[in-house]
C-alpha cells in the first residue's frame, strides 16, 4: 500500500483512475479538486476526533491565538480559518490567566443581551457569533496579548504552482489514508464526464473514509486519566 503520497503521486494517481491526463484533466482543475478533498477529509476528521484535537501537520504554528485586550472593546474578531473554538482563557492584571465559560444567547432568556453583565470587569464567559468573540462582561482593563483561544483549523492547501516545491507536498493527516484524496480527483471527475466507474469508486471512498473516521474517533487509547483543576471563585 503507497502511503505518504506527495502531491505529484496524487496527480499521477488521479490521472491514472480517470484514464485522463493534464490535457484532459488540467493540474489547476486537479488542485480545486484536490482542495476540495482535503476540506471533506478534515471535516470527517474533526467530527470524529475526540480529546485530541486534530491540525494539519503542515502548519508550521499551533492552533494557539493570542490577541490584546481592550478596555470596553466586547467584540473581538476571529479569523475564517478558525473552524471550531475549543477553549478560551483571559488574563487578568495580576498575569494570572482564568478559563472562560462559554455561553449561548439562548442561555441569557431573561433579559436582552445588552443587559447582561453590562458593567465592564473582569470577563467570565464567551458567546461566539458570526467571525466574533463576545465576552461577558466587557474588560474593564487593556493589555497586550491577553485572550488566548485554542481552535481547530481547516487544511493546509495545495497550490497547485509546481514550482514552488507543492509537487513534494504531501497531505497532513494519517499516510494510510492518503489515497482518498486522488479516488475523490477521479470520482468527481468520472461524475463529470459520465464515465462507469464512478460508482466503484464511490465504493472505495466509503470503505476507506469509514475506516478513517474509526482510526480517528479512537487514537487517543491513552487518554484514561481525567485532569480537574481546583474549584475557582470568580467574586
């Protein structure tokens, strides 16, 4: 079985399921192909993951985002990129950072929004909306790089400029399941193009995206322990 596949051996691949070639099949519609496997593949990882939070092993940095704090500034920005907010934590003007509890708007159903914990502090709850943050109340200070938020991302593209050295780039999740990605190039394309296979490969598809999603949901077999940090009062 091939694994660690680089983005040429997924051109070839690809080429090869479809009986199609870079004439018939260019690389730029290949790489939007691709691009658009690796976002299927991620999300079915990320759905599956469980206490050990998936990143593409091409990103370079942590899921890790630090921004500062502005006194009365409630809203603060996310980048799209952000797919799922898996925690938050805001330091306070002693350097002691506090975990953040996160709140829906469904949760607050006894007065408007604009009511709710509107004197600024020291914040203790999150509500995400839109590409925002809100935090409950408002800072009543500013300062440098104190909201943390840990996140889960989407997939690190291919560029499909060979030469930029993408041809050598090779997908960011289990080398098992590499070739998902060049039977979905040639599934689509088969669908496209009315072509008979499309249906046996929709069939490997399946097999191989069940066992992935199975890999996933139980890679963290060390994680028995449970970790609680002592209760915190926030008066």
């Amino acid at each position: 079985m091939m694994t660690l596949m680089t983005f040429s051996q997924i051109q070839t691949k690809a080429w090869f399921l479809s009986s199609s070639n870079s004439t018939s099949f260019p690389l730029s519609t290949l790489t939007v192909e691709a691009n658009n496997a690796l976002d299927r593949l991620t999300s079915l990882i990320i759905q599956a993951d469980g206490r050990w939070e998936f990143d593409d092993a091409n990103n370079t940095d942590l899921p890790i985002a630090v921004t500062d704090l502005v006194s009365g500034q409630q809203d603060y920005s996310l980048l799209v990129s952000h797919l799922e907010i898996t925690r938050m934590e805001i330091m306070d003007t002693n350097s002691t950072w506090h975990k953040l509890i996160p709140i829906d708007q469904a949760d607050v159903y006894n007065q408007a929004m604009t009511d709710f914990l509107n004197a600024p502090g020291l914040p203790i709850y999150y509500d995400k909306l839109a590409n925002s943050i809100f935090l409950y109340p408002a800072p009543n200070y500013s300062q440098a790089s104190s909201l943390k938020v840990y996140f889960q991302r989407g997939p690190n593209y291919f560029l499909g400029d060979n030469s930029s050295g993408d041809n050598s780039k090779v997908p960011g999740f289990n080398s098992i399941y590499h070739e998902l990605i060049p039977l979905w190039i040639a599934y689509n394309f088969a669908v496209a193009n009315g072509k008979q296979n499309a249906a046996n490969l929709l069939d490997e598809i399946q097999r191989k995206e069940d066992a992935l999603v199975t890999d996933y949901a139980l890679r963290a077999k060390d994680d028995h322990i449970r970790l609680k940090s002592r209760p915190h009062s926030w008066r």
